[in-house]
C-alpha cells in the first residue's frame, strides 16, 4: 500500500476520519520502535512539543482555522536548519558547543505557520558533505527499500522519514543532489527549486552559491505544496501538462556514462513510456557537461565556501570531524581568490552556452543517480566510499552547477531497487517541471 499524502490526510482531517493528535502518535511511534531506522534517521525527536503543536492544531481545526493542507501533518526537518532554543549541530559534534539558536530559520518557521507540526530533525552526511548518507556520529539510517544499503545523502533522514512513514514530508537542502540522490535511491520524489526561491538564512551553509532548500515526500503534488511553504508562495499546486508534444533533451554522454544495468533499463523504460503519451524524446549532444570536472578540480564552490565558513571551527574541533568530510572541506584552503573568481567567470559562461540549446527543449531528462544504492559494505572503504559519492553526486551537481530546477521521480519496477528520473528545467521555470512532473510520475512509475 502507497504511503499517504499530504491532500489524502488532509482529506481525512477535513471529513473528521483522523485527527492531527493521532497522525502525529503513528509518526512517533515509528520513530520510536526500537526495530524500526528512527534512532537512526532522527538526531532530535521532539515528542512532546509536537504533540502540543498537534493538539493546538485539532483545536484550531475545531474552530474553523485551518492555514494549508499541512495543517497537522507531522514533518521533518534537516539537522541543519536553526530551532530556537536548540543547537543546531549540522549532523556533526564539532558544534555541540555552539550557543542554541536564537531564533528558528525563515524555513522552519514558515512550516510552523502553515500549521505542520514538526515532529524532530532528521540525520545527514555531516555538514551535508557527501551524496552517501554515512554519518560516523550518530549512524547511517538504512534505506527502506533494502536496509543493507545506504539512503544517499546528504538529507538521509529526511527520506528515511518519509519512506517510513515517520513524517507525511521532510525539508532536505541540495548543494549537489542532497534532496534528489535520496529520494532516488529510496523510491520517493525530491524537488530541488531554483536556489533563489528559498531563503537559506538560519540553514548550516555548504555552499551559498549551490544551496537550495527542497522537499522530499511521496508525490509531486507533496513537493508543490511543501516547496510553495518554503518559497512563502500562495499555495497552488499546478495544473497537470499534457505530455503530448513535449520535447525532453536526452544528453547522450557525461550524466548516461557508466551506468548501473538497473538504472539503465528503468530509465529507458521511462523515456519509452513518455514516448508512447507522444513525448518527443531527443538524444542530443550536450559536450560542455563534459567540461565540469576540469572547471570543479580544484574543489569548486563547495570547497571554497565550506573552507570559508568553517576555517576557525575546522582549526579548534577537526579531531572530531568525519574523516572523510574534512579534507573535503580543507581543500578550500588551497584556492586563491583569483582561482575563485576564475570559478565564478566559468559558471557563467558554462550556464549561457548550455542554456543556449536546451532552451529549445521543454525539460532534460536523465536519470538522477547512475547507480542505485551501495550498500554499506560497498563504502566501508575510503576508496569504496569516494567512487560510490562520485557516482551518486554526477547527475546532479549539473543542476545546482546550472542553477536549475529539477525534480527526481521514482521510474522502477516494483521487486527493482529505486531509481530516479529526472526532469530539469530552465531557471525559475519550476512551476512548469512542476506541472510537467505531475503528468510524467504515473507514467515513469508505470512503467
């Protein structure tokens, strides 16, 4: 059985089947059974203060007050996003020192006044710095598809809430595929917006000109209505598109390279099913992707900006850093500010030339991850580790690199692991992937 909605238990609040009190118990409980990933996909759990929140939800409800189909819904939100009172620890404990926060960031509080009831903060790679979802501090939550595999990351806990039932949504944040490479590899959706559309104030920074702050849930009508509460848009989930005459640029090298058999098949099968609606799938020649691993080897962006912002804590608390994040992070100390300024030039001339073609094309379509989980055993090792991130990050660094939009739905069989397909937009055209993804979910996922 699917797991629920957002609209179906909004559905059920209105007609009085459910109340908020009670959704939010089944979450906690969840959260809370020692069998279950909770231990593992929570770093905090915020019992009684979400059912507080949810009582006062049902009260409100009672009177006729009810602000967006979130209302009462239990969500999650990433470890690395600020709640007054809390530290916020980023998945670390390098920051377990650091003063509470003082305030909640713009996108916390805007959950809590569109009336969801915040149920506790999710685990993550640490300082959201890899694709895997391996987390030494406070564990690695298994997937829900195979719990011998890793969630991907780096909002690991955000999907394992979800695909387990321990919140209706989550907010993950991506840098380089953090919301999408998890919902891939979990069978869920991630939307990762237009990076301008959401404020990252209060939000642990990986990289502030890559960040954006998305949701992951269980439809793409899900992801509308949690990205419109982010964005602090009115709440519309768009009209579905037709798919007939929609033309979808297929890139043949640089995201279709060395990929997994299963990922393979399931994406073709999806480009196969959209083709049968009477989408035109074109296979096009894309060469400057080819140009980004040269343009990010000294580190890029996430290099540069990490170092910037971590210089002083990495020099006090790097002893107790993950092993494998910080020479991440300390590889920002060995660009000059000629070559970040260099970097800069590069982005915007790569994002003109690309643009340039794929202008032409209502979406690109690619798979989001080009291999499915690895399992625990196939990271274990710092070697295994870095092919494996490398690998899940390839996809999807393009479009925080390009400054898109995109959207990660699931296309596998059912008995398959997930995969993700991904459909990438222009710039600010995130309603439309959003209006496009509506009509290609059920047919990816048919397929």
């Amino acid at each position: 059985m699917p797991n629920p909605t957002i609209q179906s238990l909004a559905t059920d609040l209105a007609a009085g089947r459910t109340t908020s009190r009670a959704l939010t118990e089944e979450a906690l409980a969840r959260i809370e059974d020692p069998a279950g990933e909770g231990k593992r996909a929570f770093v905090k759990v915020w019992r009684q203060q979400a059912l507080a929140a949810a009582d006062a939800s049902d009260a409100l409800r009672k009177a006729g007050l009810v602000p967006t189909p979130l209302a009462g819904l239990p969500v999650s939100i990433k470890n690395l996003c600020d709640v007054a009172g809390e530290t916020t620890l980023a998945g670390s404990r390098a920051l377990d020192d650091a003063p509470p926060a003082t305030a909640d960031a713009p996108v916390v509080a805007r959950l809590r006044a569109a009336g969801a009831v915040i149920v506790g903060s999710t685990n993550m790679s640490e300082f959201a710095f890899s694709g895997v979802g391996y987390n030494p501090h406070y564990g690695t939550p298994g997937n829900p598809a195979d719990r011998t595999r890793v969630p991907g990351g780096s909002s690991s806990g955000a999907a394992v809430s979800v695909g387990d039932r321990m919140a209706v949504a989550a907010l993950g944040t991506d840098t380089g595929g953090s919301v999408r490479i998890p919902a891939a590899v979990c069978g869920i959706v991630g939307f990762k917006p237009t990076a301008r559309r959401v404020p990252i104030d209060g939000v642990v920074p990986l990289s502030t000109s890559l960040d954006s702050i998305g949701p992951l849930a269980n439809s793409v009508e899900c992801c509308a209505i949690v990205d419109a509460v982010f964005a602090g848009e009115p709440i519309a989930v768009p009209e579905t598109m037709p798919l007939a005459g929609l033309r979808l640029a297929v890139p043949r090298h640089f995201v279709m390279d060395e990929l997994d058999s299963v990922v393979a098949r399931a994406f073709e099968r999806g480009l196969q099913a959209l083709a049968a609606k009477g989408v035109r799938v074109e296979h096009i020649d894309l060469p400057q992707l080819d140009e980004l691993p040269a343009i990010n080897a000294k580190g890029g962006f996430a290099a540069a900006e990490a170092y910037a912002w971590h210089r002083e804590l990495i020099t006090r608390r790097g002893n107790v850093y993950d092993p494998l994040v910080a020479p991440r992070i300390r590889r920002g100390l060995e660009m000059s500010a000629a070559d970040y300024i260099e970097l800069l030039a590069k982005r915007t001339d790569l994002q003109r030339r690309v643009s340039a073609i794929t202008i032409n094309y209502d979406a690109v379509a690619m798979p989001t991850c080009a291999i499915v989980a690895p399992t625990l055993d196939e990271v274990a090792t710092p070697d295994g580790f870095t092919r494996k991130n490398m690998l899940l990050l390839r996809n999807t660094t393009v479009g925080n690199f390009l400054d898109r939009c995109a959207i990660s739905l699931p296309c596998h069989a059912p008995g398959e692991l997930p995969v993700g397909f991904t459909l990438m937009g222009e710039p600010m055209t995130d309603q439309r992937i959003l209006a496009m993804a509506r009509s290609a979910a059920p047919v990816v996922a048919g397929s």
